[in-house]
C-alpha cells in the first residue's frame, strides 16, 4: 500500500496539470496506458527503483485522471491499496471523491489535497488563451465541485488539506509548498 497520496484539485484552468508535470520533472516515467488503473510509474534516476506513482497518463489534452473511466474510483482505491511504492500523485476532477480519497485515509495512508485557486478573471484569461471548448455553466460546476472536496478534506480525518492561490505563488514556490509529500528526485530511497 502507498503511504501517501498528493491529490491536486481546483477549478478547469488553475494549473493542476502545470504543478502535477513540474512535480514529476527528473523522474524516469513508464507509462502504463492500458492497464485496469492506468497510471505512470515514477522511477527513481539513479537507482531506476520505482518509488512512485502518478494516476492517470501524460497528454496533451485532459491530462490527469480526468481521461479516465467514470468508475475508476473502486478500482482505483483497490489498486493504490495493494501497491508497493511509497507515494502516488493525481489531479483532476475524477478522483477527487471523498470515497476514493477518505478510503484511502481510512487504511492509514497520510492524503493531503492541495486546492489550487485563482481569480475568475484570471481563470477566463486561460480559458481563453487555451481555446477551451468547455460550458461556462459547466466550469463553473467544475470549480464548485473542486471547492467542495476541499471543504470536505478540511475535517476528514487523516487528511490534510494545503490551499495555494496561484497568483500569489510562482510554480517554483508551489513545487516547494508540497515537497515534504511528493519528495525531489534527489531523494535518497530507503523503503
């Protein structure tokens, strides 16, 4: 079983992608697109040991898990309880559950969540500059929907909650706000 898990939420267009891709940069990454859970090994440079996880698989468009299948929760939950590396990473909307998150607190794994937030101005700033294709009525659902997990993780239990407005922060302080759970790739193994 991991022992913990980085959980990025926040509105379409914060930059959760951005944070999840700056996080994995000097691993070696497997992907593994067609398995049940599909996911991408984090692999250790030095040692080639695989240390970590990141759900879902790198892509352009709708990186994250928000690729993956809408009853990828259950699967999901059993896959990172029987897995043998010491953290895992995801983002997006399709894991952010409080049964697929609140599981995994449940069985002893440290889950922190870390809500990225901006102005709605500058979120249809990117919305524009990226050509999204998305309803406004369904943004906003998104963002209200990523507030409500973040809300819920504030008292769940063994769950952790970090809170980041990104215009506050440059990537580089938000890659540090969340090192102690998603180590640096100089990190010595030792489990």
């Amino acid at each position: 079983m991991i022992s913990e898990l980085l959980y990025i939420v926040g509105p379409p267009g914060v930059g959760k992608s951005t944070l999840a891709r700056e996080l994995r940069t000097g691993w070696d990454l497997e992907v593994s697109r067609h398995h049940a859970v599909p996911h991408t090994r984090l692999n250790h440079p030095a040692t080639g040991r695989t240390v970590g996880l990141e759900l879902g698989v790198p892509r352009e468009d709708f990186p994250g898990t928000d690729a993956l299948a809408m009853d990828i929760g259950p699967r999901a939950l059993q896959f990172l309880s029987a897995a043998y590396v010491h953290f895992a990473l995801g983002e997006g909307a399709r894991l952010a559950t409080r049964p697929f998150l609140g599981g995994l607190a449940g069985q002893g794994v440290a889950v922190t969540v870390v809500e990225l937030m901006a102005s709605p101005a500058l979120l249809d700033a990117r919305w524009r500059e990226r050509g999204a294709k998305q309803n406004p009525s369904w943004r906003k659902g998104a963002a209200t929907r990523a507030q409500r997990i973040s809300e819920w993780a504030a008292g769940a239990p063994g769950v952790r909650l970090r809170c980041i407005d990104v215009e506050q922060y440059s990537l580089a302080e938000m890659v540090a706000e969340v090192r102690d759970v998603f180590p640096p790739v100089a990190l010595e193994v030792t489990w």
